[in-house]
C-alpha cells in the first residue's frame, strides 16, 4: 500500500488468508450441495467433501480436485449460461455453500448473488470474494489494464448495494488477507428485490468509484469480524446446513 491509499483511508485486512480459512472450514464440516463459481486451477474446492458444483469459462485443473466428493460436477462455460441452462432447478438442487469468486465487476456479482441465491437453500450461505479492496489500482474496471498481484475491481459495491436493496440480509464481513470474505446468510430464494431493480441499481452504480463515494463511509456500513475468532466460534451462520465429517464416504477402490 502506497502513501496514498493510506491518505484516503484505505486499509490492509490483517486476519487470516482466505485459502487457508476455507481449507479450514471444509476440513470441519460437510456441505450437502457446494457450488463455486470461478474456479479455474480448482484449488479451493479441491478440499471440499460434499457434492460440488464447479463453474468457470476455462478450466486449468492440473491435481486432483474430486478428492472424497461423492459428485463433482464441472461446468465450463460462463456463469451467465450456467445459471441460464436451468441446469439446478431440473436436478432439483438446493445449495447449501456458494463462493462466488467470478468477473470481478459489480454488475457480474450481482447477477451471480441473484442467480444463487434463488436456487439456495433459504438456510444457505453465499460467500463473496474481493469485497474489501486496500488499494486504489486492484479497484480498476479496466480489462485491458489490470493491476499487478489482486485485483477486486468494483465488486466492494456489494456490501452497500446488499445494504440499501435487501436489509433483510445477515452480512458477515470477514477481515480474511488479501481482500476480504464476506458471508451473506438469511436468504430469502424467493426475493426479487435485486432482479427487479437490476437497471436502476446498475445506472446509479456503475460510474461511482470508491474514494469519490468515500472510504469512510464504506468502512461504517460493516462490522469487519476476525476471521479466526469466528472459526473459534465454531462458524455460527453454518449450524442449520452442516452434516458431521463421518457423512463423508471416501472412495474405494476395486479392482478388477
């Protein structure tokens, strides 16, 4: 972080690395239905026990990514198209855990928190990626002209879109390196609020930057929460959709 992020009020997330708290998370507990999208190498389902979903345009998997699943099932097209196949709703699926780490653009994720949270359980969580930027270059939505190291883009928008749209949201903003997890929970897969003010959210979104709207006031519409001392507490906003690790069934091998 340079002399100026720091002037504007921009701040490092000092708790503890996303990949590593996710590893921890599906060491600890099972999912019924889990579901990714940007996923690319695999690496952060790859330690996931439950039946997984896995969505991205292109796929560079080079290690075992089906591990224990019961079901893997990959999906290499853009999360626009997957969620457009009616792929979920005709397999009768109902997700319990979804990470949503795709185009980092606000109007991408939107659509994406829409999408999944329509074909969630109600007792589900989403996890969104890169919400907490700690520099203005990564906060570009310029493609051409990306940033060395993270890139958030204008995915921050979120937090107060998810604010002011649908309140009736529990936000769980955790201050994970680089750049933030947020855990959205209390899902209503029936809410429309979103799809129904998807053109107006976006006219007033889309040419607001982050330090003009104001640092400040984007730190004072969340409580950043620890990450290891919520996974002390045993991850609370989970209790409803875990199942215990002894569900998982680890593959036999038969021979022949």
């Amino acid at each position: 972080m340079d002399e100026q992020d720091g002037k504007v009020g921009l701040r490092r997330n000092p708790g503890q690395k996303y990949s590593l708290f996710l590893d921890e998370l599906h060491s600890r507990m099972v999912f019924d239905w889990y579901m990714e999208i940007g996923c690319r190498a695999g690496r952060s389902f790859a330690p996931v026990t439950g039946k997984t979903i896995a969505v991205d345009p292109f796929f560079k998997a080079e290690t075992n990514i089906i591990g224990a699943k019961p079901q893997l099932l990959i999906f290499q097209q853009t999360s626009d198209d997957f969620f457009a196949s009616g792929m979920l709703e005709r397999m009768g699926i109902k997700l319990s855990l979804s990470f949503l780490d795709g185009m980092h653009l606000f109007e991408y994720l939107l659509r994406d928190f829409m999408n999944t949270e329509a074909v969630s359980n109600p007792d589900g969580v989403i996890a969104l990626h890169d919400c907490l930027p700690f520099n203005q270059r990564m906060l570009t939505r310029d493609l051409q002209n990306l940033p060395k190291g993270p890139w958030t883009g204008d995915v921050w928008k979120l937090i107060p879109i998810l604010r002011k749209y649908r309140p009736d949201l529990q936000l769980t903003v955790l201050n994970c390196r680089p750049t933030g997890l947020v855990f959205v929970s209390n899902l209503d897969p029936k809410n429309t609020v979103l799809r129904d003010n998807y053109d107006a959210i976006l006219a007033e979104w889309t040419s607001i930057d982050l330090v003009p709207y104001g640092v400040g006031r984007f730190y004072d519409c969340f409580e950043s929460v620890d990450a290891e001392t919520f996974a002390a507490a045993d991850y609370p906003i989970f209790a409803k959709i875990r199942q215990a690790p002894a569900t998982i069934r680890k593959p036999t091998k038969v021979t022949k």
